[in-house]
C-alpha cells in the first residue's frame, strides 16, 4: 500500500474511532472536509505540522500513522499485547478495567505457579 494512503487510512481510523466528523476534524485543523477526505484518501500528503497536530487531536504518537518497520524491536510484553488489541477493536482500557486485567493476570499466574508446586 502507497504510504499516503497508509497514512489516510489511519487518519481515518482514528478519527472514526473518537466518533468525529470530518467536519469536526477540519475545524480543529482549521481547514476544510474536502481537505480532511483528502488526506484520508491518500489524494493529499500531510506534512510534519499536519501529523503533529493530527497526533495531539487524537492522542496517539506521529509513529502511529505509519506501519511497523520491520527492523523495529518489538518487546514482548503481555500488557503491550493487550493494548494492542483494544486498539484494533478502537477501545481504551479504563483505571477499572486495567485493574481487572491485571487481577485475571495475576490470578492465572497464581493457578499456573500452584499447579507447578504441586507436582515437586
């Protein structure tokens, strides 16, 4: 996929994902919706200023408008795995829920460790 477009989809994405119009997201651009439809179709570049701004809008880092990069290091972290699900499911983990996933983790955590004990 051309990179412009890769960059729209995600503007698109996250922008659907906080329920906004593109209306709503060319007026904190201060432009116009045949500009936002453009950046979202790949039909218009968006510059450094554009992402940055985009990327305080919708609380997300500039990385995050552009795919993985093969030669990045990825650290196995449950908790990063997690987020990245919610993510794909446009979700935002609550205090609350956090808190809960973190139970069910310690929890099977405890099981998996008595289950071992056990059996020495």
């Amino acid at each position: 996929m051309e990179l412009n477009r890769y960059v729209g989809a995600q503007i698109k994405k996250f922008r659907e994902a906080r329920n906004m119009t593109q209306d709503d997201l060319a007026e904190k651009l201060l432009t116009t919706r045949q500009t936002v439809s453009r950046y979202e179709n790949g039909d218009r570049k968006t510059n450094q200023d554009i992402l940055f701004e985009l990327a305080n809008i919708f609380h997300v880092q500039v990385d995050d408008f552009f795919p993985d990069r093969k030669d990045k290091v990825k650290e196995s972290n449950p908790f990063d795995t997690l987020a990245a699900h919610a993510a794909d499911r446009d979700h935002e983990f609550t205090p609350e829920e956090i808190d809960r996933i973190k139970g069910y983790i310690d929890g099977i955590i405890d099981n998996y460790e008595s289950k071992h004990s056990d059996n020495k």
